[in-house]
C-alpha cells in the first residue's frame, strides 16, 4: 500500500510498504523542474498508515509496524534519515496522508508512455556499380593512363607493369640517368649531357 502527503512550497513526499522495507520518495517541483530522492528504510510490514508531522526542524514520519515504531526525520534539503530515539511531537502539526496507488508513487501524473511502433525493416541497399576504367589524361604534351601505368611527355615515355615486353624495354637504357634524355640501348654516352651510361 502507498500513501501520499502534500508538503507545501512544491513538495510531495511518498510513503510505500514493500515487504520489510519502507520506502521514502521526496518530490521537488520547481518551474520546469522536478528532482526526485528515495531512501529505503528496514521497518517490517506496518500496521497501520503512516502518520506525518511538520515540526520546526522538518518534518517527521512515524511508522507503525510489527516490530514496533519507527520514525523517519525529513530536512528541507531533502536529506532522510531514520531516528534513534522518539522525538517530542507535542508542537508538532499532524499533515493529512492519503492512499495513493502505487502506480503513480513515481510522483509524476503525467500519462502512461505509449508502446514502440515497430520500425520498418530497411530496404536493401542496392550493389555498387564497378568503378568506369580511367581515361586516359592529357595535359599540353603530357599523357597519363592508369592501366597499364604509362607516362609519355614529349619524346619521353615511362612505363610500369609487368608484362615481358615492360621486363624487355627497362633491362635496355632508354633515359639518361642524369638529365632524363632518351638515349638507344647500344649508347655509351648521353648525346645530351654526355653522362656515361653504365
């Protein structure tokens, strides 16, 4: 069984019996706003409603169960804390304590969420498409193409792969190591900077 109490300037507190355990839930609301704290107190299962006082130090919860009285001191900054002896409640001004039902002790009133659509399966993606082979480049006298790799500038031509052909015209010189001419496999001598060829 669940009880509530209005506490004034925006506190609720709410009181719940689960098992042994007494549960205490104190409900700030401010401007859009609202903080919660809860604390469990091992008081067995009570006997009668809770009874709730506001005395000049806070407020104080008095529980009566099967093994006998309890009470709990509630301070304004929401802290809880269980008593160790039975206070003096002769000044003390007796609150009102409703039944409330368990289902609204989170202390909200707003309305049960509804259930989840459930999601649409996604569509599948459809296969890429395989990429277009490059064209080959052309920029003033200079040609590049990608397959298979190939530079011409000028008179000048390099080639990368590994096709016999390749393997046959890189074994014979055809550039000077030194300034890049095009020279003939049977030169010695660079005819542009003279650059003896291995």
């Amino acid at each position: 069984m669940a009880y509530t109490c209005n506490l004034g300037t925006g506190q609720q507190v709410y009181l719940e019996n689960q098992g042994v355990q007494t549960v205490v839930t104190l409900v700030s609301s401010s401007a859009g706003q609202q903080q919660q704290a809860s604390n469990g107190f091992s008081t067995g299962s009570w006997t009668a409603p809770p009874s709730l006082y506001r005395t000049p130090n806070g407020f104080v919860i008095q529980i009566d169960s099967e093994r006998g009285q309890y009470f709990v001191q509630l301070q304004s900054g929401g802290a809880m804390s269980m008593m160790s002896a039975q206070p003096s409640l002769n000044n003390a001004q007796s609150l009102q304590v409703q039944q409330a039902s368990s289902a609204s002790f989170s202390g909200s009133s707003s309305q049960p969420m509804q259930p989840m659509q459930p999601m649409e399966p996604m569509k599948p993606m459809e296969p890429m498409k395989p990429m277009e082979p490059m064209k080959p480049m052309k920029m003033g006298d200079m040609e590049m193409q990608t397959n298979p790799m190939q530079m011409k500038m000028g008179n000048m031509e390099m080639k990368m792969g590994d096709s016999s052909s390749d393997r046959s015209q890189q074994s014979g010189r055809h550039f000077c190591s030194q300034c890049g001419a095009a020279v003939k496999p049977d030169d010695r001598f660079c005819a542009n900077c003279g650059h003896h060829l291995n």
